[in-house]
C-alpha cells in the first residue's frame, strides 16, 4: 500500500510537470507557432510524431507479446529460425513508404523556408532586416528605412519580413522560437532567410517574443537574449518615422539627466550610438545603439527593464554576462553618476 | 616458410612480399593504411580548393602570378622517374639479386632527394615573393597540402636509407623482403598524390 | 598461465601490462583507462546537472560551464565510449574467429598507448590553466576566439588518441581478412565481428578528415596559418565540414559495435540463433556505407541552401531503413525463444525501446526544414543521449556483464547487476526523456543557465533527479566489480551456459595463445553447432604443433609518450617559452628513434613448443 501511495506520487509529479507547462510559453514555445515558418514546421514535427508513434506502437505491442510469452520456462531447445523473406521485405519496404510520406513534405517546405527571392528584386518592397551578432548583443539595421536599432527587433505584423544574417566575432545563431527558426550568422557569408508575425498570436504573446543565440558562443552565450516587437504595420510604421526623425543625439530633459547626459558624452559615446540614422559601418558600430533604449523591454538583452537593474550593470556587468566586450572599458561611477546616467538613458525615447 | 631462414635463387618464392602470414598482414594492412593516407590528402586538397584564391587584398599573390612551370615540371620528372626505379628495384628484389635492388633503391632515393631539394628551392622563391604560410589562406592552404606531400618525401626518403644500411651485409630473406616491397607501395603513393598536386595546384592554378 | 600471473609482484604485474602485446591484456587496459574516463565523465555530467537544476545557479560560473561541456562531450565519445567499444573488441573479436592474436600486436599496443596519453593530455588542462571551452564540436570562430591553452589541450591531445584509434582500426580489418580460423567464412561471422569489421572501416576513412581538421586549426592557433580567420581569406565553413565528415561516421563507429554485443546477446539468452542474419549482415554494412552520406544534417542551419539541406535530409532518413530491420530482426529473434533475463538480457530489451526512441527523434531531426527548429536545443540533447546513452552505453553496461567471465574468469553478482539496470535505466529516462519537451519549449542546448519565468524550471529539476539516479546505479556497478575480484569465484568455458561462438569453447580467461589448436569452424554459431551435435568442444583443424607468439615490448609505451612530450613544446611555444622548442625537439626524437629501434631491430617473435603445450593439458587435468 506504501510503496502503491509512493508510485502515485511520483506519477502524479510527472504528469503534473507535463501539464503545468504543457506546450511551454506562447511568446516562446515552438509548439505554440506564432507566424507561417513556424506554422509550416509544427506541422512537419506532427507529420513526423504521428508516424513515428505508429511505428513505437507496432513494436510495443511485439516488445510486450515476447515479454509475456516467451519467457524461459523449461530446459527446452527452441526452433532454430533462420529468418523470414516475406517479413524482412515487409519490414524493409513500409518504412520506405513512411519515410517518403515524410520526405515530400520536408523537401517543399526547405525549399519554401529558403525562398528569398523578394529580398533582390529591384524596387522591392519587401522589408529587409540586417542582424549582425556580437559578443553577446544583438545588432539590428534596416537598411531601407535607415535606421539602426539593437537588442530590441521591431517588426510589422502579418507579412514576411528578410533578414540577412551575419556575424562580426564568432558564430551565433538567430532564433526566435514561436516565429520560426533557426539561422547561424557565419563570420564569412550572410545567411538570407524570412519569417512572418502572426498579428493574432503576437496579441496572445502580448507582442513580445523571445529571441534567443542558438550557437555556443562563449560565457555568456545563455544570455545571449533579445526581444521581438510584433507590431501592426501601422504602428510599426509609425515607429520608423519617429526613428527616423532623431538626427541628432536628444536633449536630455532635467538636471539629472543632463548631468547623465555629459557622462555619457564623455565615457560611453566612444562605443555606443545614441542616433538611430545609419552613417557607421557595421563593424565601426562597437556596442549596442541606444537610441530608444527608454522603450526597451530589457537592460542588456536579460536583466529587467528599470534604473535599479540598470545601475548594477553599470556598475559590474561582468556579474551579469561574463566574458562580455563592456567591463573595464570605462572609468569606475559613483552612485550619484550611476542615478544621473540612469536618468538619462531611461529617457531616451523615440516615442512619446 | 620461416621469416629467418636463408634463400637462393633457385628456393626464393614467387612472391616473397607475401609469402609467411606476418608478411600477407603486413602487405593488407599497409594497404589499408594507404586508403587512410588517400582520405588525408583528399580532405587537405578539398581544403586547398576551397582556400585557392581567397587571399586578403586584391594586391596579393594568387596562384598564376607565382608558379613557376617548368620548375615544377622538372620536380614532376624526378619523382615520376624515381617511381619508375623504384619499380626495377622491386623487380630484382623479386629475382632474389640483392645488388641490382640496391643500386636501384639508391638511385629512387636520389631522385627522391632531388625532388626535395627543388621543393625548398621553390618554396623559398615564394617566400621571397611574399607569399608564405601566414600571409593568406590560400598561403597556408598551399603550404600545407605541398608541404604535407613534401613531409611524406622526406619520410620516405629516411625510411628508404634506414632498410639499404640496415640490409646492405645480410641480403634478402623473408623478414626483409615484405618491408621493402612495402617501402615500394608507399613511394607510389606519394608519387600519385604529386601527379595529383601537380595538376590541380600548379597546371590548374596556370589556367585560372 | 592465469595461477602464474598472480604469484608475481605489483611491480612485475605492471611491467607486464606496460609492455603487453596480448590482445586480451589490451583489452582490460583499454576497459579500465576507458572506465577511468567514463566515471570523469560522468561527474562532469552530475556537475552539468547540479548547475542546471534550478534557474540562475551559481554552482559553476560560465567560463567553468563551457568547460565542464565540452570536457563532458569530448571524454565521453574520444575517451570513454571509443575505448570501452575497443576494449570489447579486443577482447572478444580475436576469439571469435579463432584467432590466437591480432594481425598486429606490436601496433595493438601503441594504438592503446596512443589513446592513453592523449587522453591524459586532454585532461591535464584541468591542472595547467583551463580545459578547453568551444564545445566538443570546437566550431573554429569560437576555437580560435578562446583564450588560453585550453582548446590547444583539445587539439593535440584527440590528434594523439586519433592516430591511435586509426591504427587500431587497420589492425581490425587485418585481422578479420587473414587471421579467421578454418571454416570461418564471412558469412560465418558472428556478428559481433561484423560489426568490429564495418567499424574498422568507418575508422580507417573517417578519422583522417579530423586529423586534417585539427591539423588545420593547430596550424591557425600555434603557428599563425589563416584557415578561419575570415579577415585572410579563411572560412570557418571547413572545419564544419571536416568535423562531421568524421563526426557523423563518429556516431556509427560506436553504435555499430553496440548493435554487435545486443546481436550476441539476443541469441545466446533466447537460445535462438539470431533471426535473418543475412539481412542484418547487409544492414550493417549498408548503415555504415550510408554514414558517409549524411555529414551535412549537423549543418542544416549553416546556410548551404535548399538543395544541400533536402539531399542530406532524404539520405538521413534513408538511415531509418536499415535500422528498422534491426530492430525487427532482434524481436524476431526473441520471439518463439526461450527467454531468460539475465543482467545482460535485461540491459539488451531495455535497449530496444531506448534506441527507438532515440531513432525516431533521429528521423524527426532529418526533416531539414523542422531542424531548423530542433537544432541546437535541449531536443537534440535528448536525442543524441537516446542513442548514444541508450544504445552504445546499454551495450558497454551490457557487454562487461556478458563478458566479464571471459575476461577476468569471474562472474558480476546478478542481482547487483540488475540493482545497477533499474537505477540506471529510471534515472536515465528521467533525465533525458523530459529534454525533448525543453528543447520544443525553446531552450538552446549549451546554456550555462536560464532565467526564470520561460517554463523551464520543473522540468530541469525533473531531469537533475534523474543524473542521480543514473550516478548511483554507477556506484552500484563499482561496488559489484570490486566485491566480485575480491571473491574471484572461478568459471568454466560458458559460465552463461547458452554460449553460440567461438569465444565460449575455450576456458575464461583463455590461455595467451588462446587456442591450442586452432577450431574448425561448420557453420554461423560454431560452438552451438557443436554443443547440438554432443560435442564438448570445437573440433581441432590442425594437429598439435608449435605455436609462433609475439615478444613483448616496451617501444609503444615509449613511442606514444615522445609525442606527449612534444605535444607540450608545441603548445607553449607560442608563449616563447625558450624550452618549448626544445622539448618539443626531444618528444619527437623519443617518438622517431622508437620508430627507428622497432625498425632496425629484428623482432622474429618466439615459439610456444608443442611439448609444452602438452605439459599445460596434464597440468590442466590435475587442477
């Protein structure tokens, strides 16, 4: 009876594990697709769990049949079988069926998930986005709205967006989970793939994914996060223009943030863009630009989104992502320093 | 057939690379080995091919403004030759005439020492010229499928020496024919792998 | 012979395995260097389990992390996997096809010697600075970025053990070619053999790829060649190539053999010769043709285009064929047997569904587009542990149980045996089966941590419990062979009493020529054949003559440790180290003057006379 109480509870426990987190995380979880790619790839894994499942059960049943009935019972020598032709062929020739059943869904839809032709007509409309990975930050350009924007990805809804994926240090790899996935941003070539934000999903996801580096790249390569804004091409648009029309480094608004402000100028300007206009080559463009920092979602891709967690990076973020290209690279702040500078960067927005 | 026992020519066997088991292992896994080794420089060419003209400025070497034709051509001309007295070598060492074999060892290696030796000189034209193992990817994919080809000489080359100097008092017997039959094998190798190199790195770099 | 061996001295004893050219003492040396690194291993992956089992851990910092996985990686397939696969076929190959050694003994030693010291090498890192941190695929951007020596440790140290693997499958494939005993056709050839056989061959063409490879990232890292350095023209892309090249064949190298022990023991505990055999002949011989074919679905997300991807995605599933006739040859050997679940028995059925699973996920990962999302994530990690956990590492569990009579003349305790299966086996689906859910929730595989709130956390602590499980089950199996050699309770020829092979017919351990006279084989499971007939033991085929051994010797020893010398003047010579060079100097000359000494000094072996071959039987019958 005890050890039946203790069986329960451990089976209990499993499904419970199972069923609390079901199918994971809607702004995270492959298995709640939120756009056509991962759409077209959640079918793929269903395609292929269902026969595979048909396969399990067909040798379940005989794993099962030679348990109960086979066991040794007697000192008997059984029936020395050499083999059988007409099972071998069945067993060689249905698994080929299954697997072409698989094959010719796989190979359309690699072809469909790599077709990027839109990217290089002329007078294309299609948006283009340039995603350079660094040392652990995420870089992102539009090249045909001239804009640079980083950590943060902002992209219009219900259409596909093209990304051309590069890497300016080592290897990393673009993924974001419930849109689709994944990419490598090789340090050689640029890899060309699009994906599309289901506008429905993105409001179930409170328009906000969760973006991850897939390639080991070092220490900090866990927290190599970014977001993605899944926005109505309205509202998306509307962002860009306001991008757009920050020429020039904002005002800081307020003594403290104006104190912040000639901080910034003098230690952090060197490596960090505070205009969104895209003048910099990519590789000049050394740490991430902050622009619109006060309408991120996250301090350094994982920390969150306010002036306490802002200052303790500031302070050490070799705490927080190790091995990453920021610490030592300017002068040790003062708490007054940290407020000021935190002041100012929160209120750096392109948006009111 | 014991490996010690003394011969003439007259109980010499037909195939003496092959004749106790230790020796038909030898011969196998020697082979075997050589099948291994043509995987090494497949790969190390297929490097080669990728890297040939990736180099770092417009202004750098590529492979037609460096190779000198009729240096290689002469090189190609000692090894293959070499090749083929390697070849008489074995065929007196099958006759059971052990003097004959070594004249004709001895001149392999000294073709082989010739091709060496216009390798370096080669080598060394290049380096003048700026091109060398650290200055570009194609430099190092040069260097090294060459130079990987030239190691293989030169080890020959040793092992070739080591078995005449070892042998040259006490002649052929069973332990010592399969090793210079083997010695034999190898030398081919490396002379099909250069015949390989020569085409691909310097007739096709000619072209283009 | 064995009641001599133990009169003499620790110090002798281990003058004995140091200059040893009998296979069998190789394979105990290959069984205990490989057991040494596999409990390495394996704490390395409790360390990896700890460090995950609550989100934001502090256990190990993140620079250690990468460490700890690529040191768990690299151990486990170079130094752990590779070697126990060795040990077995060392032990057992030879014996199968009646053979009294390898075709090589000489080179059956340096390639163990080889292992051993790059093994050793890699592990140093530990103590000299950092173990290398690029992962076990140590992709080049990421390898030449490191700092340190660590990834130089990687480098030189699987160029050593390579080079000892590739050796040692030439010296199989000889073997198996010239040394079979009368009679012993291929078709003949217990499957196990077979498998030693296609293996051999996968070594012999997919470890000069790598050796290539890490010449080429030595040549970037020591001695300031370009490549992978984009900048000069290198491309990264190569290593890639190279690495799966071998990689992938890497994979069936040892799963084959693993297939090998589960085809002896399906038969030999359902008192059944194994069904098909012809087919599963072809099968092995078509995964390990097929094996090449397939590299690039490890860079379905590198970007080679369309076309590379949905090729390497239809030849991969096209694996599935020839896997799935395994697995159904192995039921059908079962079936209509007389099944008794013996500890090997019990390792052998938990393995058919633990590799189906494994293979199905493996045909799920081949659909190129759906990789996309399964690359790099916990999925992968569930499914390569699937495979590698639940079929080579089952069948090492396996295989020291089946062979350990054979090898040490003792018998494992059953029932310690069957303690360690059940831990074992709940604490590994525990840990692994809950990764494939991760990995689809969105966890990238090689994260030192997570954050909370993403889903993530029950099911890492779930895992984390099942490492523990898997440890004790370990620790089980430690205590049994150890209460085991204490007892030492000797057994006869087939201590497991439904012996089909050659192996079964000679005393265990077998004498160090193994066979007096060499058997003649009648048919596919020789010693059953007989058994049948009312047989004691295998007909000889030769009469009573002298036997030609192998002499002992220490130059492998020497040779491998030249080039261990060396590998440490290589790599601190970029630190201009003014004794790096020297030293490296000297390492070499250890190496190549062994070479020359092997080469200029006769070695004509010696013969066991026919006298006292004959005095051995007398003494064997007073005992």
């Amino acid at each position: 009876m005890k050890r039946l109480a203790k069986w329960r509870l451990i089976s209990l426990f499993g499904i419970l594990a199972l069923v609390l987190s079901g199918c994971g995380e809607p702004y995270l979880s492959t298995l709640k697709p939120a756009g056509e790619v991962a759409e077209t790839q959640y079918d793929l894994m269903k395609l292929s769990t269902l026969i595979m499942v048909g396969v399990i059960v067909i040798v379940a049943i005989i794993f099962v049949l030679i348990l109960v009935r086979f066991k040794r019972k007697d000192d008997r020598i059984p029936k020395q079988v050499e083999g059988s032709h007409k099972l071998e062929i069945i067993w060689t020739a249905v698994p080929i069926l299954l697997l072409l059943i698989l094959a010719v869904p796989t190979v359309a839809a690699t072809f469909k998930l790599a077709d990027v032709s839109p990217m290089d007509k002329k007078n294309s409309k299609a948006l283009v986005i340039n995603v350079r990975s660094h040392l652990y930050w995420w870089d992102f350009e539009y090249p045909g709205q001239k804009i640079v924007t980083s950590q943060d990805l902002v992209v219009p809804t219900d259409e596909k967006v093209y990304f051309n994926l590069k890497s300016t240090d080592v290897k990393h790899s673009f993924w974001i989970p419930a849109v689709g996935g994944k990419l490598d941003t090789n340090t050689e070539n640029v890899n060309k793939f699009w994906l599309e934000f289901d506008d429905k999903k993105s409001n179930e996801a409170g328009n906000l994914f969760y973006g991850k580096c897939a390639e080991l790249c070092g220490p900090s390569h866990a927290l190599m996060d970014f977001k993605v804004k899944a926005i109505s091409r309205d509202k998306f648009d509307a962002w860009i223009t306001a991008m757009q029309n920050v020429k020039e480094p904002q005002k800081a608004q307020g003594a403290v943030a104006a104190q912040g402000q000639e901080i910034f100028n003098q230690s952090c300007i060197g490596c960090h863009a505070v205009t969104p206009s895209n003048k910099m080559p990519e590789t000049a463009r050394l740490a991430p630009n902050l622009s619109n920092f006060g309408e991120r979602s996250r301090v350094a891709g994982v920390l969150d989104h306010n002036k306490k967690e802002l200052k303790n990076w500031i302070r050490n973020p070799e705490t927080y992502k190790p091995g990453n290209m920021m610490t030592g690279k300017y002068p040790e702040m003062s708490e007054e320093q940290l407020d000021a500078l935190a002041e100012y960067l929160m209120g750096l927005k392109a948006q009111e | 057939m014991h490996a010690d026992e003394k011969f003439t020519y007259e109980t010499w066997p037909a195939a003496p690379e092959k004749s106790t088991l230790e020796s038909k292992n030898k011969f196998l896994g020697f082979w075997f080995f050589l099948g291994g080794e043509t995987v090494l420089f497949a790969s190390l060419f297929a490097t080669y091919l990728a890297l040939k003209d990736k180099v770092p400025s417009t202004t750098h070497h590529l492979a037609k403004d460096l190779f000198e034709l009729p240096l290689t051509f002469v090189a190609t001309m000692l090894l293959l030759t070499s090749s083929l007295t390697s070849v008489y070598a074995m065929y007196h060492m099958k006759n059971f005439a052990f003097k004959k074999m070594m004249v004709w060892l001895g001149l392999t290696a000294l073709l082989g020492a010739g091709f060496l030796g216009l390798e370096v000189y080669e080598f060394t034209l290049y380096v003048h010229e700026g091109h060398t193992f650290t200055s570009s990817a194609f430099g190092s994919a040069f260097y090294t499928l060459v130079g990987f080809h030239g190691g293989h000489v030169a080890f020959g080359l040793l092992w070739c020496l080591t078995l005449m100097i070892r042998n040259s008092k006490r002649g052929l017997d069973l332990y010592n024919a399969p090793k210079f039959y083997v010695f034999s094998l190898y030398w081919h190798f490396i002379d099909v792998v250069w015949v390989f190199i020569f085409t691909v790195v310097y007739l096709m770099g000619m072209v283009g | 012979m064995s009641t001599y061996a133990q009169k003499k001295g620790f110090g002798a004893t281990l003058w004995d395995f140091l200059t040893t050219v009998d296979h069998k003492k190789i394979a105990i040396l290959y069984l205990i260097a490989g057991g040494f690194f596999f409990l390495v291993g394996g704490l390395e992956a409790v360390f990896i389990r700890i460090q995950l089992a609550v989100p934001n851990n502090d256990f190990v910092s993140a620079g250690l992390f990468n460490e700890i996985i690529t040191m768990h990686g690299t151990t486990m397939i170079f130094l752990a996997a590779m070697p126990l696969v060795f040990a077995f076929m060392n032990a057992v190959m030879p014996l199968q096809i009646g053979a009294r050694d390898v075709a090589f003994p000489f080179v059956n030693a340096l390639g163990f010697w080889l292992f051993f010291f790059g093994g050793i090498f890699l592990n140093l890192s530990w103590f000299l600075g950092g173990a290398p941190d690029a992962g076990w695929t140590s992709y080049a951007s990421l390898a030449l970025h490191s700092k340190g020596h660590g990834v130089d440790f990687y480098i030189l140290g699987l160029q050593i053990s390579g080079i000892g693997t590739l050796i040692g499958g030439i010296n199989f494939l000889v073997t198996i070619i010239n040394m079979r005993a009368p009679g012993m056709t291929y078709m003949r050839m217990p499957l196990f053999t077979w498998t030693t056989f296609v293996t051999s061959a996968l070594i012999l063409f997919a470890f000069p790829p790598l050796t290539v490879g890490l010449v080429l990232m030595m040549f970037d890292r020591l001695f300031g060649a370009n490549f992978f350095d984009p900048t000069l023209g290198g491309n990264t892309v190569i290593w890639e190539h190279l690495f799966w090249i071998f990689g992938h064949p890497e994979v069936y190298i040892l799963i084959l053999p693993a297939f090998g022990i589960f085809s002896e023991i399906f038969p030999i505990f359902s008192r059944k010769r194994l069904f098909g055999y012809s087919s599963m002949v072809f099968a092995t011989v078509l995964i390990g043709f097929l094996g090449f074919m397939v590299w690039a679905h490890h860079m379905f997300t590198t970007g080679l285009g369309p076309v590379a991807n949905a090729i390497f995605a239809v030849a991969t599933m096209a694996i599935g064929v020839p896997t799935g006739i395994k697995i159904f040859n192995w039921l059908l050997t079962m079936w209509g047997g007389s099944v008794k679940f013996t500890t090997p028995m019990h390792w052998a059925m938990a393995f058919i569904p633990s590799f189906l699973a494994g293979g199905v996920t493996g045909v799920m990962l081949a659909s190129a587009a759906a990789d996309y999302q399964y690359h790099d994530t916990y999925f992968v990690v569930a499914h390569f542990h699937y495979v590698i956990v639940g079929g080579v590492v089952f069948a090492v569990f396996a295989g020291t149980h089946l062979y350990w009579p054979k090898m040490f003349g003792t018998m494992l305790n059953e029932v310690l045996g069957k303690i360690t299966f059940w831990l074992f086996f709940i604490g590994f689906h525990l840990t692994f089966f809950i990764q494939h859910f991760l990995g689809l929730w969105g966890m990238p595989r090689r994260v030192f941590t997570y954050l909370p709130g993403q889903g993530f956390d029950a099911a890492n602590m779930v895992s984390s419990i099942g490492a523990a499980f898997m440890g004790l089950g370990v620790i089980v199996m430690l205590y049994n062979i150890i209460i085991t050699s204490v007892k030492n309770v000797k057994v006869g020829n087939d201590p497991w009493g439904d012996g089909r092979t050659l192996e079964w017919a000679i005393p265990s351990p077998p004498p160090f020529y193994n066979f007096k006279q060499l058997p003649l084989v009648r048919g596919l499971d020789a010693y059953w054949l007989e058994k049948m007939d009312g047989k004691k033991g295998m007909t000889p085929a030769e009469p009573l003559g002298d036997i030609h051994m192998p002499n002992s010797s220490f130059l492998p020893f020497m040779m491998a440790m030249g080039l261990f010398i060396a590998a440490f003047g290589a790599m601190y010579h970029v630190n201009d180290k003014a004794w790096a060079l020297p030293v490296m100097i000297i390492g070499l000359l250890v190496t190549f003057g062994s070479m020359f000494l092997r080469s200029v000094k006769d070695d004509h072996g010696f013969h066991i006379h026919k006298e006292d071959l004959m005095d051995e039987e007398d003494k064997g019958v007073k005992a």
